[in-house]
C-alpha cells in the first residue's frame, strides 16, 4: 500500500465520485493542494492524493514496473476508499501514463474506476528505435539522480525543453520542493515505470467505455499536439505549459468540475 491522504467531502447531503490525484516524476501528493482548494469552492468532492513508490512519504517503497505500481494502486484505493465507490482519477505526466495504462490494460478491477482527467500524459512510443533512445536518455538522467548533488540535478531536469514556459521564479520553487527527494529512489522509478517500457496505449484507451478527458497548457506544444491528434476529448488551458495544475490550478479545477458534471449527467439519463 501506498501512502495516501484523504480529504472527505464537507458535505455528506449527496454521493459523488472520489477524486483520485496521481503526481508526476519527483512529485508528490501536495503538488494538489491547489487544484483540490479551487475545486472545494466549485464543488464539494472527496478527495485522495497518492504519493507514487519513490516519491514523497512512499519514498522507500520500490516498484518493480508497470503492473507492480498499478497493483499498488488498486491496493491503495480500494483500502482508503473501497471497491464500489465511484473513482474519477486524475493523473498528471508520470501519473498520467501509469494511469492510461492501467485502464488501457484493465488493471483495476477491484476499484470503481468511472472517467480519468489525463494531464500532460505520453500514450507511448512506436518505433523500437525512439524506444532505445528514450531508454538511454531515461539511464542518463538516472545515473545523474541517484550520484549526483539533488539540486544541481534538478535544476538540470527543468532546462529541459518542455519545461520552457516555466520562469525562473517557478523554476526556482519547483527546485526547492522538489530537493526533498531522495535521488536513488527517484532513479528507481524513472527506470522502472521509462516511457521506453510503456507500450503503446491510446487504441486501448479509446476502446474503453471509461470517458477520458486530456488537459494540456497552451504553451506545451508537444503534449496538445499529442492531444488535439489523439481523438480523445482534449481541452486546452490557455497561459500554461507542461505543469498546468500547477500553473494555473483554478482553471484546471474548473475544467475537471465540468467534465464530472457533463459525464455524470450523460450517465444518470441512460
């Protein structure tokens, strides 16, 4: 099990989904906390945050790939939350594309999984050669995490090109929550769950009756390219890069209340 946090509804008047927050690469579940505080004044939902294996208070615990952290999950949610309430995960770039997969591959169910919000999230790679080279990128930037001063290190990771709508104020904050890592645990995991050992799952994704919606920053030319071409339900959040949650939470939170609303009305007609 996973360390989690729960954050119940203020009102118990109505049943509604479980909102389920998954981080990205060298987050954890505080990375939330102001999409969660925007969506408590749109809408009152019950709220749990996982920090992923590496990561956060789930710092020391290993993962051993893609079914093992989707295992970890389904245990986690299922114990914290239960089997038949309706879960609505939302899942941002490494938690993105643990998440596509898991529905993708039908990972979970013992969870009550209803609709994703995907952020930022890789559907995988093609070619055997883009593969290879993502594996030695994936070993290159793990060596440098897990033998390297942490910092300097993550100053380095968010040079990176998708990082480019980021100013240096917010690369500065993101270097000093982010330093609290441990860079061997962080090195684990970024080989463990490489976008190199991800298959392909977007087909998969839309065959599933679970709806999806894809959120992405503006500014993120790679990922709403991805997006837009995906055919999935895409909405872009204008003034924002590849982190938009973090970038511009109250939009983001507005955009997942919508879709709840839209889906779960769609569902209560049929």
């Amino acid at each position: 099990m996973l360390y989690s946090h729960y954050y119940p509804a203020a009102s118990s008047q109505q049943e509604k989904p479980t909102l389920v927050f998954l981080h990205g690469l060298l987050g954890d579940g505080h990375d939330w906390a102001d999409v969660i505080s925007q969506l408590s004044g749109l809408d009152d939902y019950p709220c749990l945050t996982i920090d992923l294996c590496g990561h956060g208070r789930s710092r020391y615990k290993s993962c051993h790939g893609f079914d093992h952290i989707s295992e970890l999950i389904e245990s986690t949610v299922r114990q914290r939350v239960g089997e038949s309430v309706p879960v609505i995960l939302v899942a941002y770039s490494l938690g993105a594309r643990i998440a596509m997969y898991a529905i993708a591959k039908r990972k979970w169910p013992g969870i009550n999984v209803v609709s994703a919000v995907i952020e930022g999230g890789s559907f995988g790679l093609l070619s055997q050669k883009d593969k290879d080279l993502r594996w030695q990128n994936d070993m290159y930037w793990a060596k440098r995490f897990g033998s390297e001063h942490l910092e300097q290190v993550i100053a380095d990771w968010y040079e990176q090109p998708v990082f480019a709508s980021l100013d240096d104020e917010q690369k500065d904050e993101m270097i000093v929550q982010r330093s609290d890592n441990l860079g061997v645990s962080v090195a684990e995991m970024l080989l463990a769950t490489s976008l190199s050992r991800q298959p392909y799952v977007l087909e998969e994704l839309k065959s599933q009756p679970i709806p999806v919606l894809y959120l992405c920053g503006g500014k993120d030319t790679k990922f709403r390219n991805f997006a837009l071409e995906s055919g999935l339900n895409t909405q872009v959040i204008d003034g924002a890069g590849h982190n938009a949650h973090k970038e511009q939470p109250e939009h983001f939170a507005q955009c997942i209340n919508d879709f709840i609303f839209n889906t779960f009305k769609v569902n209560s007609s049929q």
